[in-house]
C-alpha cells in the first residue's frame, strides 16, 4: 500500500516491495517512490519524478520508508537549492508551481 509525507511544498509516496531472495530471519524490503508537487497528476508526464532502491535491502517496512523518504527529502532539498533534479538532469520540474 502506498504512504506518503509532506516536505518543502512536496509530497513524497512510496511504495514498500517485499525482496525476493534467500530466505532471511527477518523480512526484507525495498522501495519504489515518487515525488510530486501538490495538486500534480502524477500519472502524467513530467509531472513527478520517480525514483527506487531495489539492491539495498531493508529490514522491515519501515526501515525501507524510512530510507525512501529521507532520499526524497534529500532531491527536493537538491532542486530546491540549485533548480535541477540532479546533476545529469536537466531542469525538468513536477507539476504546476505551488
């Protein structure tokens, strides 16, 4: 099930995966995210950016919200400091102006 948060005129959704693998004591997970701007479509082009973690393994739900959410914080703090997404990005920004 998706979750999301709020920060800096963003909304952060992820999605937990349970990893697939060796069987392990403890359940292993990943996660699939998105950021878009509020009141964005994000099922449309250009309107939010996506972004996952499928080679780290996390243990438990929670720690892999944990991770998606502090990478997100992180790329909204980026493009809220320089205007890009990243390095090898060029400027393409989520949804309408806030």
């Amino acid at each position: 099930m998706w979750d999301h948060t709020e920060h800096e005129g963003f909304e952060i959704w992820v999605l937990t995966l349970p990893a697939f693998g060796p069987r392990s004591p403890e359940p292993l997970f990943h996660y699939s995210a998105y950021l878009c701007r509020h009141g964005a479509d994000a099922h449309l082009d250009g309107q939010s950016v996506r972004f996952h973690d499928l080679m780290r393994n996390y243990s438990g739900e929670d720690a892999a919200l944990d991770a998606a959410y502090a990478e997100g914080r992180r790329r909204i703090d980026h493009y809220r400091a320089t205007g890009r997404w990243s390095a090898g990005v060029s400027g393409d920004r989520p949804g309408p102006a806030a």
